[in-house]
C-alpha cells in the first residue's frame, strides 16, 4: 500500500502550518506571563 | 554532490557565527540566571517558572538535535513512517502532564526522580534506576556532542572535535553560570529560533521540489520509503512511542521542571509543549524525501538535513541549518546537563558520599559537578562511535524498563518494592536481547511489555502498603526562603 501524493501534501502542509503557529502562540503566551507578573 | 561542496560554509564564516552565538548564550544565561540565589534556585529557579517559559522548555528540551538531524535520517531510511514515528515522541509529553500536576502535589519540596524511587520504592530499586538513568543521560549527551561536532564539520568543515568541543564548552558555561534559569530562560529564544528556521526550510523545499515530483522521483527510485506497510517502519512507530514515554517519564529533566514549574503550571505546559511538537519531526523530516528528486549522494545518514538544506538554499542554507541545529543543542544539552548534575549532587553525592553535607556545600558542589559532567561528555564525543539514531535507539531498551514501575508508584499504593527493582532489570536485559537479535525498533516495545508483566505479577504476589505521606517527607519551604537543610534531602538518609 502506497502513500498517494495527496496524502504526502496533506501531511506535509497540515504539520507545517501548525509549526508556523508554534512561535506566535509562545510569544503570546509570554506577553501574557509577563504583564500579570508570571513568567518567573 | 559538486553543488553541496561548494554550498559549505567557508569555515571562517562558521568560526564567527559560533562565536557570535556562543556569546549570545553565555551573556543571556549569566543575565536570566543572575537572581539564582540558593540552591534550589540554582537546581530549580525558585519553583516558579510559568506557563510561556515552561511550554517553551518542555518543548526546546524534546526538539533536540536528534529532531532536527536524526528525523531526517528516519525518513531516508523508514519513509513517512520514520517521520510519523518519530513524531509520537510527542506522546510522552502529553502523558507526563498529569503525571507532572501529580507529581507537585505529592512532592511540593521534591529535588529529583531519584527522590521519589528511594522514598517510593527503597534503596535496591533506587540504585538500579539511577544506573538506567545516569546510563540514559550520558548516552543523550554523547548522542548531542556529537551531533554538534559532526553539524558543524558537515557544514563549515571546522574539524569534529573542536565544534563539539565549543558547543559543550559553552553550554557547560552558562549552566555553570546560571543554573536552571539560563536554562530555562535561554530555551524560550532557541524554541523560538527552532521553530521559525525549520518551518523557513520546509516552506522553501516545498517551494523548490513540489509534492508531484518529490512523490514522483521517491517512488521510481526508493519505493519503500512511501510504502504504508513497511513492517520495520511500522514497529518502529510503536517503538518510538514507548520509547518517548520511558525517557520522558523516568528522566530527571522532566521531572526537575515538574518541580520547578510554579502550581498549576505543569498539566498545560507538557500538554501544549507535546500538541506543539508532534509537527516539528515531520517538519524537520520530510526533506530527506527529496533526497532522490535531488539526486544527492548522501554519505552519512545523519546528514541528510544540513545536505538538503545546504543543496536547496545554499549558503543562506547552510547558516540557517547551523543557526538552528546550534540553538536545539543547546536547548536540550543545557537541560540535561542541569538534571544530570541535579541527580548526581542528590543522589549520588549527598545520597551515597556526602549524607552530612551542607546546604553552603550542596550549592558549590552544585556548579562543580555540572563542569565535571561537561569534561565527561566531551571526553566521551571524542571518539565518534556511532550514529545518532543508533546510539539514541540503543538506550530504548532501558528507558522503557522504567515506564511501569514510574507509572505505577505514582498512583498506586500497592504496587511491589520488589517488583519495581525486578521490572527495571528484566525488562531491560530482554529489551537488549531484542536489540541485538532483532534489531532497533523492538527494544523499547520488548522491554516496556516485560517490563510491565513483570510489575503486575509481583504486585500480585509481594503488594506494597505504601503511605503516600511519606512522600511528603521531601518537602522544603518553597519559593526564595532558604530551606533547611535537614530538610532538602531527607534527615533519615538513603534508606526508607
């Protein structure tokens, strides 16, 4: 059974995608932190 | 193989690049680091580490330059099964969050994993996993020693040994310098760095090859890489997934960050930090299939990443891959040397050679031990012995013998002492029998299974009563008070 090149694009670009969101969510999430005083 | 040579860095340029990095690091752990204090905020940044900086570190110490180097060899050599195997890594950072918020709770003043298997399980148990865990911990540096000497000659021709000696040298200094808040502090801006370099390099080789032909080439020439039934791969998925979860729960580099993240914290930081990093090896991975479309030699599997990048974006490429590959492996040796020192000072210093040492004594032994960790490491990389999956998979057969007894102490009060100490030594020699007779992909599976028989059947037959107060026992003050040292490490000495 052969992966098709949908399934290759679907995987590729799903897995992308969300590791481009990964560093914006950490900014936020550290932006937030800080303003309330816990990031350390 | 032509266009990949001259796309190398010019080694002058990878001098400054590695000494511009180098500096940024050592400057930004001596700052993050600067307000340690005592000695558990050397060891544990003052148990108030929040959310942003505890997702950040969980995931910076799990993206390490296996993720970046060893995906991409997976994939070359198991397919899309490889890159999604190595991907259920992620599975053991989701299971370690409730596992984290238990953690805290029972052991609001606990330092180390060693603590909680003396306390929890008695001496006999502790010794043998502190063997697995020391042996674990220094194969994970050995295995990131070498990755960065073996980076940087790749890509800038710097010969092995110096670059692995800067990149130990320097992360040996800043945790040296500032303790598990360099650490910490530093592993937000590498996650960062990761992050965007490897998602920069993934949109630019799907840009440049294209799925169609990416697909097309790999299947004429390297068939079984598309093949979803690949049954090697496809033990290899399962294996990978048992073996994430034995590294992740019994290693003191999760467990130290359980006890450093502030209440509350620890559930929703391994649970982002593991939904975060199930992308980044297939991410980091699918490059390598466009190895065939590219017509690249590869010489060494493990260097499949920074030859793709380097034949794709050229020099721009090379530095890129460097920058990245720089930042996972600091990101995670820093870590580890952090917990490794923390569970040598506690469980081997204090616990076996020192049980009247001081807190004064505990806090200068501290920076010692992390510096002499360091020399061990470098003197170990050396030698290049193996390659970096090899060497990674090696140590599944004994991390997964710790899966069960972990698992269990934390939640089930009568799960055997004796079963404990058996399961971690059965399930470790039959995961090596495995290794060696079958290969790779079923060490970790053989011994969590033996592993888990074994805990079950002796629980059975020889339960435990275990008072779960006991735990608390460990406690300290928390926060920046001093603790007392005849509470950090447990007045009664190493037996329960």
């Amino acid at each position: 059974m052969t992966a098709s090149v949908r399934f290759l694009e679907i995987l590729v670009t799903a897995a992308t995608g969300l590791a481009t969101l990964a560093p914006i969510l950490l900014i936020v999430l550290w932006v937030r932190d800080a303003r309330g005083g816990r990031l350390w | 193989m032509n266009e990949v040579q001259s796309a190398i860095l010019d080694p002058n340029v990878g001098w400054v690049i590695l000494a511009a990095f180098s500096v940024l690091w050592v400057a930004l752990g001596w700052w993050f680091g600067r307000d340690s204090g005592d000695v558990e905020g050397f060891m544990l940044a003052g148990r108030r580490v929040g959310l942003a900086l505890g997702v950040a570190t969980a995931m910076a110490t799990w993206v390490t330059s296996n993720t970046t180097m060893a995906a991409p060899q997976l994939a070359l050599q198991l397919g899309i099964w490889g890159m999604i195997g190595y991907s259920l890594g992620a599975v053991g950072l989701i299971l370690f969050a409730p596992l984290a918020r238990r953690i805290r709770d029972l052991m609001p003043g606990g330092f180390t994993s060693g603590d909680f298997v003396r306390v929890r399980y008695g001496t006999t148990a502790w010794r043998i996993f502190l063997a697995i865990s020391l042996f674990y911990a220094l194969g994970w540096l050995i295995s990131m020693g070498t990755a960065g000497g073996v980076l940087i000659h790749a890509l800038t021709g710097i010969e092995y040994r110096w670059g692995m000696s800067v990149i130990v040298g320097i992360c040996v200094l800043y945790t040296v310098l500032g303790g598990l808040r360099a650490v910490i502090g530093t592993d937000f801006i590498q996650t960062v760095i990761i992050l965007v370099g490897v998602v920069v390099l993934a949109w630019l080789a799907i840009d440049a090859v294209g799925f169609e032909k990416m697909h097309a080439v790999t299947l004429a020439e390297r068939p079984a890489l598309l093949n979803l039934l690949f049954p090697a791969a496809i033990m290899f998925l399962f294996n990978n997934l048992l073996f994430g979860v034995g590294e992740i729960f019994h290693s003191n580099v999760w467990w130290s960050r359980a006890f450093a993240f502030r209440e509350g914290v620890g559930m929703p930081a391994y649970l982002i930090a593991g939904a975060l990093w199930v992308p980044v090896p297939i991410v980091a991975g699918f490059v390598a299939l466009t190895v065939p479309a590219l017509h690249l030699n590869v010489p060494s599997a493990d260097m499949v990443g920074p030859m793709v990048a380097a034949h794709l974006l050229g020099q721009n490429g090379a530095i890129l891959v460097f920058i990245v590959v720089f930042a996972a492996l600091a990101s995670s040796l820093d870590s580890l040397l952090a917990a490794t020192s923390d569970l040598v000072l506690t469980d081997l210093y204090k616990g076996h050679l020192r049980p009247d040492a001081t807190d004064e004594d505990l806090q200068r032994m501290a920076r010692w031990i992390v510096l002499g960790l360091g020399l061990a490491t470098w003197a170990l990389c050396l030698p290049r012995v193996a390659t970096l999956a090899a060497l990674l998979h090696f140590t599944g057969a004994f991390v997964a013998s710790t899966i069960w007894p972990i698992a269990t102490g934390l939640y089930w009060r009568r799960a055997s002492s004796s079963g404990a100490a058996a399961a971690m030594v059965l399930g470790t020699l039959s995961g090596l029998a495995a290794y060696w007779s079958i290969g790779f992909y079923v060490a970790a599976l053989v011994s969590a299974a033996v592993s888990m028989v074994t805990v079950l059947v002796m629980t059975r037959l020889r339960p435990d009563d275990f008072e779960w107060k006991d735990l608390e026992t460990l406690s300290v003050p928390t926060g920046l008070v001093k603790p007392a040292p005849a509470n950090v490490f447990m007045d009664e000495g190493v037996s329960r």
